[in-house]
C-alpha cells in the first residue's frame, strides 16, 4: 500500500508527514497531487485493459489510498474557481474509475452539504460521526437514515469517536466508535514505515502499550 495525503490544515496529517508518500497542503500542490495519482491510473488502467477486470494488487501495483481532509476546503472554499473545478474533477475520476484499478479514496469533510461536496454520492461507504443538525445525518447516510436509529446529531461532545454506519447487506444504522491512536503511536508507525532498517527485516513492530482511560473518562 501507498498512502497519500492532503491536508489543508496542515496539522493533523502533518504529525505523521513521512507515512505519506505523496503529501500536499496548498490547493496548487494538492491538484498535482491528485494529477500524479490520475496519471498513474491511467497508466495502470492501459496497461492491464483487456487482461484482468480487477488489477491484482502487488508490490508494482500497489494500493493506492488518498486521505482528503477537509475535502469541503479545496473544492469549495480555498483556492480560485478554475483550481477548484480541476481538483473536483480529478476528484470524481479516481472515485468512479479508482476501485478496481486499485485507488482508494476516503475524504473527511465538517459540512456534508452538496454545494460544500458536489461528488458527495461518488462515496459509496460513509460513517456519519457528530453532526449538528438531523438533515445532515440524511446527507451522509442517506434518506430515513435518522427514522432507523441513526442519530448522529445526538452524539455527546464527551463521545469522540462515536458514529453511525450501514453495513454490508444491513438495514438498520450499525453505532460504532473508531479507537483513539496515541501520538507516541504515530511516531512509531512513522519510523517504521519511514526508516524500515531501523527495525531489521522481517521483525515486527511494537507499539506503545496502551494507556487505561482514566475513571469516567473517554477511551
């Protein structure tokens, strides 16, 4: 796997900067960021067209995952007008044309909103974390969602982590929580996969261990 990432903020996907193989903060060098990977598509895509329908992933054809946080800031806010197009445009190509030659997307956005993410059902899977209205549970998770039980807009401050899904098959809202990764983990994760000599070949990496939530507190 190759892992990319644009980061508007350039905080949070900055912390573990050496995971990313490809790394942009700017609108300028998050469009060719997104060239680069459409352009290795393409060249994946002609050379395996008319020999396999789904590329097999290998250490030549690697998976290809982009994290897009904030993706409302580059295709809406930041940036003129002809950038924003362009970057929603790659956006669109590698959402629709992506899984089977191998590209993956998963792109974070605070405003579920179709005029703050115009390629919005492009998404097949989404998680619906704390939201601040009911309508934007039926934005992320689609129609009758909240009927169901998915009531994201409920989910307390304290609860981080905490959201709701459907899952493969499922009619009714699966409520989950995603795990809270420590610092000191990143930064191992980060030298391990950036300096792999450090740790010889074939072992194991170790992780911090886990540090037991205090009493009432949050995992």
């Amino acid at each position: 796997m190759r892992v990319s990432g644009i980061d508007p903020k350039g905080m949070e996907l900055a912390y573990g900067r050496r995971i990313f193989h490809r790394y942009a903060v700017t609108s300028k060098d998050a469009l060719a960021l997104l060239d680069d990977l459409v352009e290795g598509m393409e060249a994946r895509k002609a050379e395996h067209a008319g020999r396999v329908r789904t590329v097999p992933i290998s250490r030549e054809h690697p998976l290809e995952l982009l994290e897009f946080d904030e993706i409302g800031a580059l295709i809406r806010y930041v940036g003129d007008r002809k950038t924003r197009e362009a970057i929603t445009e790659r956006v669109a190509l590698l959402t629709t044309q992506g899984r089977a030659l191998g590209y993956t997307v998963r792109g974070y956005v605070q405003e579920p909103t179709k005029d703050t993410v115009p390629v919005r059902e492009l998404f097949p899977r989404r998680i619906c974390l704390r939201v601040a209205s009911k309508s934007h549970v039926a934005m992320v998770l689609g129609e009758h969602a909240y009927d169901r039980g998915a009531w994201a807009n409920r989910i307390g401050e304290s609860e981080a982590g905490v959201g709701f899904l459907f899952g493969e098959g499922i009619r009714e809202p699966l409520r989950v929580r995603a795990g809270w990764v420590p610092d000191e983990t990143i930064k191992a994760l980060e030298t391990f996969v950036a300096e792999p000599t450090s740790t010889g070949t074939g072992e194991l990496l170790t992780l911090p261990a886990r540090v037991p939530a205090a009493a009432g507190g949050v995992a």
